[in-house]
C-alpha cells in the first residue's frame, strides 16, 4: 500500500496508463505536476471528511498559572476534544458548559447590586 505521495503519484500514474517514471514528487510539470496535484486535493479532501480521526488527534500538555486563564494554542490546533481534558493531579474531567452572557432586563438600574 502507498504511504508516501510520490508513492501514491506512482500508483495513479501506474494505474491511469500514464506513461514515464516519477521520481520524485517535487517540482513536476505537466501530466505529472497534475497527477500530484490531484494526490494533494484527494488527500485534503479525505482527511477533512471527519475533524475526530485518530491520526489527526495530537496530546498537548502545560503547566497553568494562578489567575491565568488564557492559553494560547498550538499553531496546528483545530478543535479542543473536550471528554478528554483532564487535570492530572486528580485525574478529574473537566466539565465544559457552553454559556452565553447575555443580560435580559435592559432597564437602566440606578441603585442596588450589579445583576446580569
């Protein structure tokens, strides 16, 4: 099975009866810069077909800070995999809740505690 891209361009080349060698998938013209290119676009489109696929999960792991609540994430992060996060001192998943602040009564309040 053909794990690499040129390997994958070499299959499809093999299979289409296109004719010449690939050796190597970089800086092609022609038949052969399309063959590529449509081993580039199949692929993305495959693996863009599910955000939960194993091979596109990646563990992430860092110290928090006291009164820090802002992290930035990793420059190839797409989606936090929210059953999963945990604290591991105690191994407790975090509970997420999806909430909206929004403030029902616009009335101007002039005296008496702050509400939402």
């Amino acid at each position: 099975m053909p794990d690499t891209l040129l390997e994958l361009s070499q299959q499809l080349i093999e299979d289409a009866g296109i004719s010449g060698t690939m050796v190597s998938a970089q800086n092609q013209v022609g038949e052969f810069k399309r063959v590529v290119n449509w081993i580039v676009r199949a692929t993305t489109e495959i693996e863009g077909t599910w955000f939960d696929w194993d091979f596109l999960h990646a563990f992430l792991e860092f110290d928090t800070v006291i009164g820090n609540s802002d992290y930035p994430a990793p420059a190839d992060f797409n989606l936090w995999d929210n059953a999963t996060a945990k604290i591991p001192l105690e191994s407790m998943p975090l509970v997420f809740e999806m909430w909206t602040r929004k403030k029902t009564d616009v009335t101007e309040q002039t005296s008496g505690d702050p509400y939402m």
